[in-house]
C-alpha cells in the first residue's frame, strides 16, 4: 500500500491507495506535522494518535509526505525518522508541500502559490519546481496566509481601525484579551497556527464589508508583488493557487491580478484530491511497469 500526505501547521491529510490498483482505501486526518514548528516529540505523538493510521501501518510499504516545513534538511529529516519508526516496513520520502502543490495544480508550466496557514510560491516546469525566494515562515514572510491576516486583525482591533461594529462581534468570537494572545503567541506552542486561527474571522463573519475587502487585497497584492513578480515567467504562465485562504478569496485574487496582467489558473482547496489523482494517473501505473 502507498501512503500518501500533505501536511501543514494546522492538519495533516493522509490517504492510503493500493499500490497495484489505484483504488482508494482511506482517507484519515491527524493534526499539524510541520516539523519546523513541532519538536520531534510531539510529530511522534500526532502520528501515534491516529487510530487509522495504527491499524494500517503494517500495510504500508510506501511513504510520499509533502508537507510544510520540509524544504530544509533539517526538520524534514527529523521527521522522515519519526515516519520510518512508525512505518517501519515502509519507505519513506518527505519532501516540502511546494511538490504536492504544483503536482495537484497542473502538469504544464506555471507558477503555484501556497495560501493558507503559511504562504509560499515556486515555478512548476512541468517536472520540477524552481524557488526564486526562500520561505522565511510566519515571522517575516507568509504575506496573504492565515497566520498574517490573523496578526493583522489583531493589531486593527487593538489600534481601534476595525470599526466599533466589528470590534463587537470580534470580542464575541475570541478571547483578546492581552495576556491571553501573548501567553499563546509567546509560551504555546505554534504560535503561527494561533494566529492563523483568526483569520476564520474574515471569512465567516456576518458582514463582508469594505475593512475586509481592504484587508484582504493588500495582503494578496503583498504576495503578488514579492512572490509572484519575482518569476520572469509570471506574465505567460497560469498562476495557481491551494490552499483555504486562497479558495475563500477567489474574486479578490482575480481582481487583484488584473493590475499585473497576469493569468489566474486553478485555485483549489485541498491539494490532497489532486494528488490522488496524480498518483492514479501517473505513480500508480508506473510502478507497475518497472
């Protein structure tokens, strides 16, 4: 059995395919497994937590994991070893959630873009993919992710820009109280996913009115901008985009791409359902030519 994952901060999607079929045997979730943000420790009990994954994990002779904050030796080594203690008939490869993305995206050239807990972008040859800009994460980077509209909405609340209506229903939804956000950003664990949590807020709240149009345009014209226009291909090729952020924000980046001239692609949510079609397409019926 294959199994195949694409992991962020946030959860860790998993599906398990008959390596001689194709056909779909499961699909489980476990919480977040960026191994730049989590101590091997806790990757180790997230993964020990699942009860599907428990119950298959002799089945497995096969590991893809694509996740976030894998593009560095570093952590994506610390988990590989957390994946072949627990797969330990399988092998195991873990490469950075920028693959899956672009493999779920399109098979012709482009350039695919991450918006969604953290944010990232590459050039998809059609083969590889190329970073112009390495990902610094949620501190100084991730511009348009979950975790920088939450960091901006807090800041807006708390220098009194969000409008008394929404500060209203903003107080109803989360705790702002000051030694509440800094205790979590500053002594929890994974302070981005913290953030990032708030950005449900612009999604689902009762009123999408001007602030958060406002709000969500300069972030994608930030992204744009810094991570986009920094690929000479960006005007002849399909920009792609995964991820909640940017399924949710759909007419902003079409309107937002209008004043670079540049062509939208595919924006999909989930970059797991591409990638089981990849793998029945392409994986699958390669293995069993070789």
């Amino acid at each position: 059995m294959i199994l195949i994952a694409d992991g962020g901060s946030t959860k860790c999607d998993w599906i398990l395919l008959d390596e001689n079929t194709g056909e779909f045997k499961l699909k489980t979730r476990t919480k977040g497994l960026n191994p730049a943000v989590f101590k091997p420790e806790v990757l180790k009990m997230r993964i020990e937590e699942n009860e599907d994954l428990e119950k298959h994990k002799n089945e497995v002779t096969r590991v893809d994991f694509y996740g976030a904050g894998c593009g560095t030796p570093s952590p994506a080594k610390s988990l590989k070893l957390q994946l072949e203690d627990f797969f330990s008939k399988a092998t195991v490869d873990v490469q950075e959630d920028m693959v899956a993305a672009a493999l779920a995206a399109t098979t012709n050239p482009g350039i695919v873009c991450i918006l969604g807990t953290g944010s990232n972008s590459c050039y998809f040859d059609g083969t590889n993919v190329h970073m112009e800009v390495e990902s610094l994460g949620y501190i100084l980077m991730d511009e348009a992710s979950g975790n920088y509209f939450g960091k901006r909405l807090i800041r807006d609340y708390y220098y009194k820009i969000m409008g008394d209506d929404m500060s209203r229903e903003f107080e109803k939804r989360f705790d702002l109280k000051a030694d509440v956000i800094k205790h979590n950003l500053y002594k929890e664990d994974n302070p981005n996913t913290y953030l990032a949590s708030f950005a449900e807020f612009i999604f689902t709240a009762e009123e999408r009115n001007g602030y958060f149009y406002k709000l969500i345009y300069e972030g994608l014209e930030k992204f744009i901008e810094r991570r986009v226009m920094c690929f000479k291909e960006a005007q002849s090729v399909p920009i792609h985009f995964i991820g909640s952020i940017a399924f949710f924000s759909e007419d902003i980046i079409r309107d937002v791409a209008k004043r670079y001239h540049l062509n939208i692609g595919n924006i999909i949510r989930r970059p797991i359902d591409g990638l089981i079609k990849h793998y029945q397409k392409n994986v699958i019926p390669e293995l069993k030519t070789n």
